[in-house]
C-alpha cells in the first residue's frame, strides 16, 4: 500500500511539473491603443519616478541640515562632504588633499604635443 502511494505521489509530483514547464504559446502583438497606452503609462511611471526621486532628494537635505544644526548647538563644526542632493551636479571636482599630505594620485597636465600621423 505504501508504494501504491509513493508511486501516485510521484506521477502527481511529475504530472505538475509537466504542466509548470509547458511552453505557453506568445501573446499576440499589441493594437495600436494598446501600444499608445503603453507609452503613456511608460511617461506617467517615469514622471512619476522623477518626483519621487525629488522628493528623496529634498528629504535628504533636510535630515542633514537638521543634522548640522543640531552638532552646531552642540559646538562641534560639521562640513558637509557632499552638495545638496536636490541641486543638479554640473562638474564633478576632484576631491582637495588634505593640508600637510600629499595626494595619493599625483595630478597630471594635459598632453599639449600634437598627434604623431603615421
């Protein structure tokens, strides 16, 4: 009687593995309104990624200038080491070397020697 049931528990096992790995057939192509719907949608979550991507971004600023104030009471200065997270980057800038080290990359001038043609 336990085999009987081993062997039905396997077939079942089996038959529902079958059926998890068949092959669904592809959907069929899109409308033309469905293609359209699908650009607005793909606008609206981009339009809405960008807002909540501000929103992040102020709310950032706002605990770190929280942060400081509350270490300026405290009589202890904080430089921020990063820009406010809502003001779009336009240059990156090397960082600045400490008084008294010297930089771990030695900064190199721009080559100004004309291309050699071959």
């Amino acid at each position: 009687m336990t085999t009987l049931r081993a062997l039905a528990g396997a077939a079942l096992v089996l038959g529902a593995f079958g059926v998890a790995m068949a092959k669904l057939p592809a959907p069929p192509p899109l409308t033309d309104a469905q293609k359209v719907a699908a650009e607005e949608k793909k606008a609206k979550d981009a339009a809405a990624a960008d807002v909540a991507k501000q929103q992040q971004a102020r709310a950032e600023d706002r605990v770190a200038a929280r942060y400081i104030a509350e270490q300026k009471a405290k009589g202890i200065t904080v430089t921020p080491q990063m820009g406010p997270a809502s003001a779009p980057a336009t240059a990156v800038a090397a960082p600045a070397a400490a008084p008294g080290k010297a930089s771990a990359t030695p900064a190199k001038a721009p080559d100004t020697a004309a291309p050699v043609k071959k």
